[in-house]
C-alpha cells in the first residue's frame, strides 16, 4: 500500500517528482496525460502509472501473464460517478507482488518506480458499461510479515485528477483480521475489500469504484 511521508517532506517530494514527472511527459505518447494532476495526497509514487502508460489501455487487461506461478484470479468491477451513473473511459492501474509475496522487477529497468512497482502492473479502461477487468493471479504477503495479500489500484481520470484507492484486500485472508481491516479500509474509492469466489479455474473477485469517494482535494472531474 502507499506509505505517506512526514508532510513537509511528502511536500517537497511531491514537489520534485511532478516536476520530473511533467518534464517526462512531455515526450509521452500521450498529448493529455501530462495535463492529469495528482490529487489525494500525500502519496510518493503517483507518477509511476503514467510511465509506459498505453494510449489505448483495453477493458480487460492482463495483470499477470499466463506463465506467472499462482492461482488465477479474475478481477473486475464497475466505476461509477458520486451519483451511481457508470463512467466509460476512465483508467484503471493496478500493480501486484507474485505468490511469493515479492514485487518482481525488471532487472534491466532504469527507472526506480517501474523497479518498485514490479513487472505485474497494467492498465484497464473502463468500457461504456463502467467496467474493467484485470486477468491475474492471487497476490502474496509480503515474506516473514502478516501483511495481507493485497493489489494496489490508482485512477487515472484523463485531464482531471489521478490518485491511488484504497488496496484489494481479500475477505478470506487470515492476516485480514478485524483490527486490520479497520486500519486499511479507509474508503477510498469505495471499500476494496472483496469476497473471492471459486470458479473453475481459479478465483474471481469484484472491486466496485466510486470515482473520488473519500479523496482529499478531489476536483469533481465530468466526462
């Protein structure tokens, strides 16, 4: 999950990397993405989903490929506006760690974000219907920890806001105890926990979104 700052230094840290960030986008393929601020802060790693960003993410996206050890998962869910109404066009990022629990990344990778992140990160755009989909596998804990399994999300509403929701976090995880679910379900977003069910070849799950639902500094981006 995102680890905030001290907000003096969050500021100046923000501060640095939107500047670094607007100067990176500025040779992106994407003419609109360099005009998306970052809003919900503090949060130190906002910039990473616009790097490699596709100019056409597809509704259903491959998390983890086909060859990633781990039980399958479908995950998906439906993105709406403040009032319920499905919003289409709106990008879903979503990055994970393997079954180990570990973020695995690209050893030839230069950036330090990507290499945070890991290789298991992609992007979903929502199809008129408000949905999104990422085909992928059932996260690890982190090792030697009791941290939940857990898959970070950020919305990229295009021209108007970007920001991190709250994590999946999966109801039948024995690290999800009560306590634990009280500290990192804050709502952003909607409430990320989801109740996995079995299907034939794996797991599905559903993680519905409220478009700026609990984010601070939300500016009320319309279609």
């Amino acid at each position: 999950m995102p680890h905030p700052l001290p907000p003096i230094l969050s500021l100046a840290v923000d501060a640095a990397r939107v500047s670094a960030l607007f100067l990176l986008l500025a040779t992106c393929g994407r003419a609109d993405a360099g005009t998306t601020p970052v809003v919900g802060l503090p949060c130190e790693d906002c910039d990473v989903p616009l790097i490699g960003l596709p100019a056409a993410p597809p509704s259903q996206a491959r998390l983890a490929p086909e060859t990633e050890p781990g039980e399958r998962l479908r995950l998906g869910g439906r993105v709406t506006d403040a009032q319920g109404r499905p919003r289409p066009g709106v990008i879903v990022y979503a990055h994970q760690t393997n079954r180990q629990g570990v973020y695995p990344g690209e050893k030839s990778e230069t950036d330090p974000g990507i290499r945070a992140h890991g290789r298991l990160r992609a992007w979903a755009t929502t199809g008129a219907d408000g949905r999104y989909t990422f085909l992928t596998i059932r996260p690890g804990s982190y090792p030697g920890t009791r941290m939940p399994q857990h898959i970070h999300l950020y919305v990229i509403e295009t021209g108007c806001a970007l920001y991190y929701i709250d994590d999946v976090l999966f109801r039948d995880d024995p690290h999800l105890t009560p306590a634990v679910a009280r500290k990192m379900d804050r709502g952003r977003g909607g409430s990320g926990i989801v109740t996995p069910e079995r299907v034939a070849d794996g797991w599905q799950a559903t993680r519905d979104i409220v478009l700026g639902r609990n984010i601070p500094g939300y500016p009320g981006c319309t279609p």
